[in-house]
C-alpha cells in the first residue's frame, strides 16, 4: 500500500512557490495543533521581495506564515494558491 504522507524532512527547505511560478522563499518549519496534529501553517525563511505583495500573517518573530490550507502540491517545490494568500 502506497503512503501519500510527506515527512517534515522532505518539506523542510524545500522552495515555496505560486502556482503561477512566483518565489516566495523556503519552508522554515511547520506549524501544528498538538491535540488533534492538524497542519497549520508553513513558516517561510528567506522570503523574497515578493512576499511584500501579499498579507501574510507573521509569527512574535516577524517570521511569515503561509497557511497550510493554501498549499496546492509538495513535490519538488512547495506549490501554494496565492489566492488563498491574499
């Protein structure tokens, strides 16, 4: 039987993109309900200019969030709907 579970590992620094090809930067970490484990949310390092864009919520650290429910694909990239961004 085939998983389609995606380890931390194989996300963690992985490129974040739009579908429409914009960099937005590279998964930091993750964060998650410890009760239930439901994923909440992507926290970006090294974002790029273009993260200015759109209205990200951002961590006490100033780090930006990209909500789990935005995400599209994890393959190579990372692949987010910037309309569930904005």
């Amino acid at each position: 039987m085939q998983s389609n579970k995606n380890l931390f590992s194989t996300v963690s620094g992985k490129l974040i993109v739009t579908k429409e090809g914009k960099k937005l930067g590279f998964v930091k970490d993750i964060t998650f309900e410890t009760k239930s484990g439901e994923l909440i949310n992507l926290i970006v390092k090294d974002s790029t200019p273009y993260t200015k864009n759109l209205n990200l919520e951002k961590t006490n650290l100033n780090e930006l969030l990209i909500p789990y429910s935005a995400i599209i694909a994890i393959g190579d990239f990372v692949i987010v709907s910037e309309e569930d961004l904005i």
